[in-house]
C-alpha cells in the first residue's frame, strides 16, 4: 500500500494543519511561556524575564489555584456521583416505559444539553437571584423566610445544579441506548433460571452497562476540569469567587491581570492533571 | 466487473439507531411499580422544563412585572409583542446582528470541520501509513487538554497574525475536532467496505473520486451525526468569541446576550430582562428544531461513541 501513503498524507492535511496551528502551537506556546515570570528591574516597567519553573512552584503553592481544585474535587465525588446514579436510575426507568410518555421524557430530559449553557446558565441565575426567585418567592409566601442561592457557600451547589440539568439527560439518553443493545435472550434466560427483576437489574443491566459508565465518568470528570461559563455567568447576578473553579481563576489571570506566563502554567498543571487522572481510565477502556 | 453500487442509498439512522422497541421487559417483571416509576420520571421532567417555563412567563412580562410578580407564571396586562418589537429595535436591532452572526459562525464551522473530519477519518480508516496508530491515538489523547488551557496561548497568538477580533478568529480554531475525526473513522470503518475501494480503482477511478462520488453518499448518517455535534458545539460556543471578540457587532447570540445581562445587573443600568428572556428563547430555536426534525442522529451519535466500548 506504500503507493497511497501520498493520497493518505492528502486527506489528512486540512485536519492535521488546523490541529497543528490551533492546538499544538498553542500547547507549545503556553509552555514556552510559563518558563518566564515578570520582574521589575531597578525603575521602569516589569520585564519578562526567564524564570524557569517558578510559575510552576508560584501556582503549588497558590491558594486560590489550590481553592479551585478543591472545589473541583468536591464536584468530581459529589456531582458527578449523584447526575450519573441519576441517569442511571432514569435509563433504567425509561427503558420500561411505553408510548407517548417515554417519548415526551426522553426528549424534555435531553432537550436542556442542546440549549447553549450560557444562556442556561442565564436563566438559572434568574432563578437564583435574590431579586427575581421564584423559590424565594414561594418561601417567603409560606413562613417569610429566603435562601441567597448565589452566597459564598452555596453558590458551588448551585453551579452544580445547573451542570446537573444541563448534562443527566445526555447522559442518561447515552445509557438507554447502551440498555437497548443488550439482547432480550439475556433476560428470558435469567427468567427462566428464576431471577427476580431485581436481579436481572443487578446481575445483568447494571454490569453490562459499566463499559459506558466508565466513559462517562471520565467524560464527566474532563467537563468538571473545564468549568467556566457557569460560575461566569453567575459573577453579575451574585457573589462568586474568583478563585472558585480553577478555569475562572486562571481566565482573571490572563484577561484581567494579563498575567500570561503564569496563566500558561496554571493552564499547563491542570492539563496535565487531567491527563493523570483520566489516561489511566481511557487507556483500560481503548484496549477493550 | 462492473462497480458494485449500492442497492439504496441507507436509511437515514439506520447503521446507529437503537433497534425499534422490543418489548424485551413486560410490565409485571419491573422491579419498580409503573406508579412509582412514572412519578419520578414526572418529577424529573418538571425539573427539566423549570427554566423554560420561567423563560416562557418572563417574555410576556416588562421589566416591572419581572420583579413584582411570580415568576413561573404569566401576569396580565400581557407584554409579549412589545417585548418582541423592543427585542429587534434595542441598540440598532443589534440582537438581529447577533443572530445573524451565530448562524455565519455556526452554519461555517459546521461545513468546515465536518469536511475536514471526513477526509482525515477516511485517512485513517482506509489508507496505511507510518505511525498511524500513534498519531490516531495521539490526537484521541487530546480531547483530555482543557480548553482555556489552550485559548489563552491561542489568543496570543492569534493578536500576532492579527486574527484578534475578527470572524475568522472564531471560526478557523473552531475547526479543530478530534471527536469528530474518531467518529468519521468509525463510520467509514462500518459504512464503506474496502471491496468497493478496490473494485472502483480496476474501473479507473481517481482516489479522489472514489471518495467524494462514491465514499461520501454512503456516510449520510455518519455526516449529518457529525455536522450536528458541530453545529451544537459552535452554535453554544461562548469562551472563545469572549477572548478572541472585543467588538459587539460581532458577537454571538450567547455573548450577546450575557453582555446585556452585565448591563442589566450592573448599578445604574437600564435592565433589559424580558429582552434577555425573549432572546434567550430565540437563540435555543434552531437546536430545538434541528434536535426534534433529526432526533435519531443525535441519539445515535452521542452514543456511537460511548456503546462502543
């Protein structure tokens, strides 16, 4: 086949010259940057100089980076728990219902993935905002009371919320399609054999659905890494801390205090963070 | 031996759609009472619809009755039509222009990248190379890497070729998808068997050819699945027009509007919410009508990837 190797390197050339202008230039640029830290010498402006890996050692020590990843880690064990055990129990609903019913759930329950986050994350803002609620509204009807969903110590959850909504019914449609591929034969055997429902769910659903569980949970933890627009969103309507995802803190690190070197790094230490945390998962998922 | 054609062009969704409902469970073998089961599918459905209906109520409302009445539902005197002639007439009608904009962004990556997917999928599906493995694997590797780890270097770099504030600052780093080009891959893996390659090479056919006339009209589901996510992804796209824009007659929808959201929440700024609201209705319009008119190629290639495994 050595006289298509031309005809092949064709085909892929737009893709491989947009990947590398777009996407490996900018990786290497933003490592070349992060060697360098801004330094005042004598009078005058600061100058970039060469400073090795001390962005490196600057953000491992950074409290606000470090807030960031803490929040990010509350998300991975809480949220990304909670929405997948959610879809899953949907799915598995969903799959046992008929008619026009299971079509409604099935499209309203995927429907908010379509919808552009920044705009979802708009109107859940509303529906957080202290002036506009609708919940508080209601609260404050029965005994008075309000809940600031945009507070310093709830705003994290309410993020969730919205990362919840947007994402179960992606993942759940992604289930149910996973459970419409397993052959019936499977359950008239067990049937026969005497297995109850509930074994049937556990002993064959739950186990032949893991393969697709585990690319969504490292879908899920990659989409954690990357959360931005929400908390974004949110900044106008409440009070939300710069440092509470590590992607907003390091977007005010080069849009707002045009630190761009140690936002590189920032940027550089969290791509390889992921790597560490998702590789070992996709690699045991690809070899299958 | 004359080229084999196929016999009808496929079904649009059939190499991916779920098979058509068996009835492989009956009602009596759930584990869940059908009461039960549809009370919390009910619940999980109102919850979905919340925002929409919020949205649905505020786009009937002025501005006064966002505040004063309650917010999931609708209050008399009804506001919609000056809603609707105050949304297109706000600031030069600059929502049009937004709108307008989304659909350049949108409707440009959308052929762009899918095209680009198609060729580089076909590249590895059918061709052989050094380290193809590698590289395969290598681009997969990507799809981890954070994307503000990658805009930020981008922007800089874009300020130096002089890309900054213009569409194609938007548009050319949008045309990179490496999901897409796995998903190609795999399509034409299924959907287009190498016999067809060789048989059209003995009757002459140019490499090309064989590709364009004879490979493209057999990927019709692999290419609408791929062209919707590209659509989805770049119609949603917010975090690279925010660096890469500075001007707003070239925002999107999804900027557009959350600047008005700025505006409306800053002190002293005029508060424009039932605009936002009607607005925000609008731009969701051509994902609902695209998800509801192509419903199994989305199905079907959100999870041709994940039911691989």
């Amino acid at each position: 086949m050595r006289q298509y190797r031309k005809t092949a390197l064709l085909f892929l050339a737009p893709f491989l010259t947009v990947f590398v202008a777009f996407y490996l230039t900018p990786v290497f640029y933003a490592i070349y940057l992060s060697l360098f830290i801004r330094k005042r010498v004598g009078i005058g402006p600061a100058k970039e100089i060469f400073g090795g890996l001390a962005n490196y050692i600057r953000a491992i020590q950074d409290g606000d980076f470090l807030n960031g990843l803490k929040n990010m880690f509350v998300f991975g064990v809480v949220q990304v728990p909670v929405m997948l055990g959610l879809a899953i129990i949907l799915a598995l609903l969903l799959a046992e219902s008929r008619g026009i019913f299971m079509k409604i759930c099935r499209t309203a329950f995927f429907m908010p993935y379509g919808i552009p986050s920044a705009i979802g994350a708009l109107i859940w803002g509303y529906l957080y905002s202290p002036n506009l609620s609708p919940f508080n509204q209601v609260l404050g009807a029965l005994h008075g009371g309000a809940i600031d969903f945009l507070s310093p110590g709830v705003v994290l959850y309410s993020i969730a919320n919205i990362v919840t909504w947007t994402w179960t019914g992606y993942n759940m449609i992604t289930l149910f399609a996973a459970l419409q591929n397993i052959p019936t034969e499977l359950y008239e055997a067990a049937k026969v054999d005497g297995a109850s429902p509930w074994d049937i769910v556990r002993s064959i659903k739950i186990p032949l659905l893991m393969p697709t569980l585990k690319l969504l949970f490292i879908f899920s933890v990659i989409g954690t890494s990357q959360l931005f627009t929400e908390a974004f969103v949110l900044r106008p309507l409440g009070y939300v801390a710069d440092n509470i995802t590590p992607n907003l803190y390091l977007y005010l690190t080069a849009a707002r205090d045009a630190n761009y070197s140690y936002a590189g790094a920032l940027a550089i230490l969290l791509a390889l963070l992921i790597f560490v945390i998702s590789g070992p998962f996709l690699r045991r998922i690809s070899s299958k | 031996m004359a080229i084999k054609q196929p016999s009808a062009p496929a079904e649009p969704g059939d190499a991916i759609a779920p098979p058509p409902a068996a009835p492989q469970v009956e009602a009596d073998s759930s584990p869940v009472p059908g009461v039960l089961r549809n009370v919390v599918l009910g619940a999980f459905l109102l919850y979905c619809l919340l925002p929409a209906t919020w949205i649905i109520a505020a786009m009937t409302k002025d501005n006064g009755q966002i505040f004063s009445t309650f917010g999931l539902w609708f209050a008399t005197p009804i506001h919609f039509f000056e809603n609707l002639s105050g949304l297109f007439t706000y600031q030069n009608g600059i929502f049009l222009r937004w709108f307008g904009n989304s659909l350049v962004y949108a409707g440009s990556i959308t052929l762009g990248s899918t095209l680009i997917c198609a060729m580089g999928g076909y590249a590895f599906s059918k061709y052989d190379f050094p380290y193809k493995q590698l590289l395969f694997n290598f681009i997969l590797g990507t799809i981890m890497v954070p994307s503000t780890a990658l805009v930020l270097p981008l922007f800089l770099l874009l300020n130096k070729v002089g890309l900054v504030n213009t569409m194609w600052g938007v548009i050319l780093p949008s045309l990179v998808n490496p999901f897409g080009l796995y998903l190609m891959k795999t399509f034409w893996d299924s959907g287009f068997p190498s016999e067809l390659i060789e048989a059209s090479r003995l009757e002459g056919a140019s490499e090309w050819q064989i590709f364009w006339r004879i490979g493209m009209p057999l990927m019709q589901t692999g290419l609408v699945t791929v062209a919707l996510l590209c659509f989805v992804g770049a119609w949603n796209n917010f975090f690279l027009p925010l660096i890469v824009l500075s001007q707003d007659s070239l925002y999107p929808l999804t900027l557009g509007l959350n600047v008005w959201n700025s505006v409306s929440s800053a002190a002293g700024g005029r508060p424009v919410y039932n605009l936002i609201a009607l607005g925000s209705l609008i731009s969701v319009l051509p994902l609902l009508v695209a998800f509801v008119v192509l419903g199994k190629y989305w199905r079907g290639g959100l999870t041709a990837g994940a039911t691989k495994g």
